[in-house]
C-alpha cells in the first residue's frame, strides 16, 4: 500500500458524507495499526504518515443550538414521537440511548433514567441492541415532569414488562437511524429548522442548558456519559463562560458587597445630631 492510497480512503470517507472529526478518528487507528506492523517489521514504513486528514471545523462555528421557542415548537410538532424527543430533549441521550430504554430504566418515583444499551444499526435487518459505548452507562437525573410525560406514555402503551421497550415504531420496530431520522426531518421541515438541526442537536441544547445553569464539567459529563471530562471540554468548552467573564463577575459582586457596606456607614455617619 502506498501513502496516496490511504489518501484516496481518506478523500473517499469525506465524500460519503462522514464527520471530519469521525474520519480523523479512523485515521488514527489506522495509522496506529501501521505502526504496529512497522515495529514487528512486518512492514518498513508506515504508508499512512503523513496523511491529511480533514480540517475540524471550530464546535462554536458547528454547533446548533435550540431556542426555547424552537424547543416549544420541536415539542409541539413531535406527534406521536415527542417521548422520544423528550428524553433527548431533557435527559440529554443519544439517538441510540433513547431507542434502547426499556420500561425497567425509568425510576419514575426516584426520577432517574438508566443508560444500559443503546440500538445501532441503519436498517431493519441491521439493527441490534448492543451495551452502551464506553464510559456511556449511566444513571442520569430528570425533572419529574419528563417522568410524567413518560407514565402517560406507558399508559397509553400498555406497557407492563420491564424489559419492555419504552419505545417503538407505529409498526412495533425499533427506532434507529434511519426511521427516527425521518421522523426528525418531518418535525424540522414543520418547525422550519435548517437542515444542520439533527436529532443529535436536542443533546447538544441538553448540555447547553446545564452549563447555562452553572453544572460543571464533572457534572456534565457525567450527565452525558463521556468517558472523560476532557472529552466534554473539548466538544463545550467555548459554552462555559471565559476566564475573563468570571474574574468581572466575581469582582463585581465582592465590589458591590463593599460599596453597599460603605455608602451605609458614610450615610450613617451624615445623620443630624438631635440637640436634646
């Protein structure tokens, strides 16, 4: 194999469509199995250094994020599909995640949403229930109305089993990429959202939200389910507030807890003496 080979794999994966950050990813993993084969000497060189990968475009640039009157209207639109907006929505899952839940993964008293599987696959005869990704188990913290939506839901359901699954097509088939892609296309063509809105983008307004409301890192990620904290950072980073924004408000309210205190003694020490 020669260095242009891998090249043209590489100019390939980037015209099927696929994530700069996920052809860097397989780049990475092929260059490590090349590597690998250079120290066996299976191989002299490895043809795979050097290779250019596709430039990632800044998360700041990329990333969409709803509005809460896009996020009213996505609800709205959802139909029949809106639990399963929802726990994407307010519990942050992935698409796969949310397809996965069975009925036994709702704590509805305790307000909880367990992480144990998610659903891959593009197609019908593709798709299987496999463990969730590395670092991707988790227990993850709802509000109770996202718990009442969802008893609706299985009241309407008839659901009773535990490992039941929480949700399915009209036809009684698991959700997976491509049928709950379709059904994301319906709701945004209704909402009038622009195409780089996808069901991936209701976790990104998840995570959003908890950094708006002042969760830190470890709590974020946690929440996701990302191995690392690092691997939050670099996907959030330019949402949490700058350095410089935390020095000016943290100065600003030790200032104002200052003044208040000393524009009450200077008023205190201008009241007229009473002559008796």
């Amino acid at each position: 194999m020669k260095p242009s080979h891998v090249q043209a794999w590489i100019t390939a994966e980037s015209k099927r469509g696929l994530a700069a950050s996920t052809i860097r990813t397989r780049l990475n993993y092929v260059q490590m199995a090349f590597r690998a084969a250079v120290r066996d000497r299976v191989i002299a060189e490895s043809p795979a250094d050097g290779a250019k990968a596709p430039r990632v475009r800044r998360a700041e640039v990329t990333m969409q994020i709803l509005t809460v009157e896009q996020v009213r209207a996505v609800v709205e639109a959802a139909g029949e599909f809106r639990p399963f907006v929802e726990v994407c929505l307010f519990a942050g899952l992935r698409l796969g995640e949310a397809a996965g839940l069975q009925l036994g993964d709702v704590n509805f008293l305790g307000r909880t949403i367990d992480v144990r599987r998610q659903v891959q696959g593009t197609s019908i005869p593709s798709t299987v229930i496999v463990p969730p990704k590395y670092g991707s188990e988790r227990t993850v913290f709802v509000p109770s109305e996202l718990t009442a939506s969802l008893s609706v839901h299985v009241a309407k359901e008839g659901l009773t089993d535990p490992a039941a699954q929480l949700f399915r097509t009209p036809l009684g088939r698991l959700w997976q990429r491509n049928n709950a892609g379709e059904e994301w296309r319906r709701i945004r063509r209704a909402v009038g959202l622009p195409d780089e809105v996808t069901l991936h983008t209701l976790r990104h307004t998840y995570a959003s939200n908890l950094i708006a409301s002042g969760c830190d890192v470890v709590t974020v990620q946690r929440a996701l389910g990302h191995a690392q904290p690092s691997i939050t950072l670099n996907t959030y980073s330019h949402l949490w507030p700058s350095a410089e924004d935390k020095t000016r408000a943290a100065t600003a309210t030790f200032m104002a807890a200052v003044m208040s205190s000393a524009d009450s003694r200077r008023t205190e020490g201008k009241k007229p003496q009473v002559s008796g």
